[in-house]
C-alpha cells in the first residue's frame, strides 16, 4: 500500500499501465497521463470543475449522431485537428504536395458520381461557377485518373446532412480525372457559415465569445494509386471571415477567387476557378484524414 500525494499519483498510474502489450498504445497513454494531471496541478481543478468537464464531454458524447460528429468539432474548434494535420503533412512523402485541410464533420462516403462537366448541385439553386485544373505529380505530371471527392455548402451556407432528409446527397460528388490528369465540374458558389452552435461545442466557443464562423469554402479529396492522399479545401478570398477561420483550416495557397474570362476555361461565361493539385507518393503508412463520415463513428441503429 502506497500514500499518493498530487505529484506521485502520476507516476503511479503509469506504473500499472507499464504492461500494456502495445508499445504505441503504451507511448500514447503515458504522455496522456502525464499531460492531463499536469494540466490538474497547473490549473488547481477543483471538483466541481472536473464534474462539469465530465458533463460537456458526456455531452458531446451524447449528441453525436450517424448524421454529426460533435466530438470532430470540437478537435477542429480547439485547433487540435488542424496540429495533427500539419505534423501529418511534415512526414511520410517524398515531396511536398499542394497543402491538406481539414475534413471536417460533414464528408460522407459514397457520393454520387458526376461525369466530368457535370454538376454537384441536385437539390438547391444559386450563382454557378466552374472549377477546373489538373491534378499534378510532384515534377508536374498528371496524374491519370485520379478521382476526386468534392462536398460542400449550398448557396444558403447550409450541408445536404443539414438541409434535407440524410438519404439526400446534395452539393457533393465525385469525379474521376481524364487520362493527363484533368478535371472540371460545374458548383454553386458557397456561403459561409456559422459551426452548429445548438450543441455543447457551440455553446463553449460563445462562452468564449468567438464568432464562430468559417469561411466559405469547398473541400477536396483526391486519391490515386501510389500516392498519398491529399485532402484539402480551397477558400474564397471575398468571404470576411478568411482570416479568422473559427478551426483555423486556411492556408494562404489554398485561397481562390472566381473570375469571368479566363482564357482556358472549358466553358465560356461562366465564373471559373483553376487550381491545380499537387499529389505526393506515399513514403510512409497511414491516413491523412482527421475527420470521417459521421455514420462510420456512430452507425445507424
């Protein structure tokens, strides 16, 4: 029997956790140890203080869904998503390649396929713009066939998750490159929008008095064979939130701006965008998604 005073206890906990048979869980949850009573002992929580952390992460707990991830905002609003992001970007690939963002809480798996030219919006109208590039090799080759994932906001800053019934897909798709690397599909122009705010997370970022808004944006995700996958998002310059991201997703390369007249667009008079993506190879395991489809953390039924 040992007496445990407020520094011991740490090492002792660590102690019975030393025959974890996995030596990265073990890594993992010793550093977590160390860290969280460190934050006690810095802070001096009190008991009721614990209590209610407790609370607001049973909370979040609770109001995640097949359809939202709470707990996915919550690592983005606190910046922890966009940290593992650039550590993961840093590592494991040969070169540099156009620069990730983050997934966010509102991919879905299985969009619906959309022919080159096509257009993503199926159930909502707006201002239509075009976007189109070539998803390049780090010594600027195409990359032939690679698909892309495409998913954003409608024109009223609104997800298909969020405006419609969940068996709707709206505002997402996904394309596959023609054989040098090409793509262009037709969108709406998106709005930015406020996070959900009607949970536990948003209740703490407007007791943090922040405004809790992101910047108009559309996200991207695109995978080829031996490479390693790149998700990103592009920005639009004229949204007066692109500086104050609420979970600190923008990079200045990966902000755009729509303009008529640009002399390769593949279709005339209508606002267009180039952006061309970058694909590193794959030099190191691993995925690059901080983020998932809500449906795979929490199944239905």
């Amino acid at each position: 029997m040992q007496d445990l005073d407020a520094n011991d206890i740490t090492d002792a906990v660590i102690a019975q956790m030393a025959t974890t048979p996995d030596p990265r869980m073990r890594e993992i949850m010793e550093a977590a140890v160390r860290h969280l009573h460190a934050f006690a002992r810095e802070v001096n929580l009190t008991p009721d203080e614990w209590l209610k952390g407790i609370a607001f992460l049973t909370a979040v707990g609770q109001m995640c869904s097949p359809i939202r991830q709470e707990f996915i905002l919550l690592s983005d609003v606190l910046g922890l998503s966009r940290l593992v992001n650039v550590m993961h970007d840093s590592k494991g690939r040969e070169a540099a390649g156009t620069e990730t963002s983050l997934l966010g809480p509102f991919f879905r798996e299985a969009a619906p396929k959309v022919e080159l030219g096509g257009s993503i919006a199926v159930a909502s109208d707006g201002p239509e713009i075009m976007i189109f590039g070539q998803v390049r090799d780090t010594e600027g080759q195409g990359v032939p066939h690679a698909v892309i994932d495409v998913w954003q906001t409608d024109a009223d800053g609104l997800y298909d998750l969020q405006a419609h019934d969940p068996s709707v897909m709206d505002m997402r798709g996904q394309l596959r490159c023609d054989a040098e690397g090409r793509f262009h599909f037709r969108t709406l122009k998106p709005l930015g929008y406020s996070i959900p705010m009607d949970g536990p997370v948003g209740e703490m970022v407007r007791q943090q008095d922040r405004h809790g808004f992101r910047p108009a944006h559309i996200h991207i995700l695109v995978a080829a064979p031996g490479y390693r996958e790149l998700v990103t998002a592009l920005y639009f310059a004229d949204d007066a939130h692109v500086d104050s991201d609420t979970v600190f997703g923008v990079s200045k390369s990966l902000v755009i701006q729509e303009s008529l007249g640009l002399p390769d667009a593949p279709v005339p008079g209508i606002p267009s965008i180039r952006y061309d993506f970058t694909m590193s190879r794959e030099s190191e395991g691993g995925g690059g998604r901080v983020g998932s489809d809500p449906s795979r953390l929490v199944p239905a039924g």
